[in-house]
C-alpha cells in the first residue's frame, strides 16, 4: 500500500496522508481552505513499514482504506515533553 504525504502551508505539524499523489478527489471541499495548498514531501510504502514516526500505522491504513485520507495532526504537549524527556534520560 503506496501513499503519498503533504504538509499544510497554514497549519504547523499537520500531515496529510493519501493514496495516490495529487489526488485530492477524496478530500471535503472544506478542508484544503483550512490545511492550504498542500506541500509534497515524500512517497511510502506502508506494506513495508511496522511503524512510523508520529503516527500509528494501522490507523493511518485503516483510514485511507475508509476514507482515502488520513490528517496527521500535531502531537500534545504532553507527548512532546515525554519525548524530550526520553531524549534527555539517554544522553
């Protein structure tokens, strides 16, 4: 399962995640006033994968397989902290 992720011009830290490059068909009208031109980053296989880096992976397939999107939003405070706070215990 190929899809293709985008950045939001207008939002920090929001990803979106589709199924084919430039394919937007599957987006509500609404949303690409609030997210913005939609910024390519890169393509990946999710077949190939166990993880990703700020996302469950099971979710994000499940949700292109429903709705042919998924929106990666920002992580909380509280999840950003315990990160630096993992990365400081390391050092």
């Amino acid at each position: 399962m190929h899809c293709a992720i985008y950045k939001s011009t207008k939002k920090d830290f929001f990803y979106l995640y589709i199924n084919k490059k430039d394919d937007f068909k599957d987006l509500p009208e609404s949303f690409l006033v609030v997210f913005g031109k939609p910024q390519f980053l890169m393509s990946i296989n999710l077949s190939k994968r166990k993880t990703l880096a700020q996302a469950d992976i099971e979710t994000v397939r499940t949700s292109l397989k429903k709705t042919g999107f998924y929106l990666q939003l920002p992580p909380t405070l509280d999840t950003t902290l315990k990160h630096i706070t993992l990365q400081n215990t390391k050092l």
